[in-house]
C-alpha cells in the first residue's frame, strides 16, 4: 500500500489534491492511504515551497499546482 502525504494548509486545491488522488487510486483498485498534512513545520521539513505537494512514500513527486490525472495515474502504477 503506498502512502500518500498531501501537503498544504488546507486550501482547495490541496483538498481537491486529496480528493482526486484517492478516486483515481479507487477507480484503478490501488491500495493507498492518503493523509493530508497543513502543519507548516512538517511542511517546510520537505523543503515544498508552493502547495499543494504531493509525497508518495517519503519521496515529493510534485508540489505547486493540481496534479493532471495522468501524472497521478503514473505514480499510483509505479
């Protein structure tokens, strides 16, 4: 199961990060996990400097935007 941070202080676009990471791993049966982190010190321990950051087992696979779906599809196959 891949765990999933979703980094951002609670805006909606890390909300909809969240929210599209997890149907998108529904809708292809992928087991993951997904958390949303907003404290701005374990934030900055990732060195993300634009939300919404995406952590996908300890590694940031991508930060500053909405990820397209296909870039979430990759990574979930990965």
């Amino acid at each position: 199961m891949k765990e999933i941070k979703v980094l951002g202080t609670g805006c909606a676009k890390c909300e909809k990060t969240a929210e599209i990471i997890a149907k998108t791993a529904d809708e292809l049966k992928i087991a993951v996990h997904v958390t949303k982190e907003t404290d701005p010190e374990v934030i900055m321990g990732y060195g993300v400097m634009s939300t919404p950051a995406v952590i996908i087992d300890e590694v940031n696979v991508h930060s500053g935007s909405i990820p397209h779906r296909d870039a979430i599809e990759a990574w979930l196959r990965a």
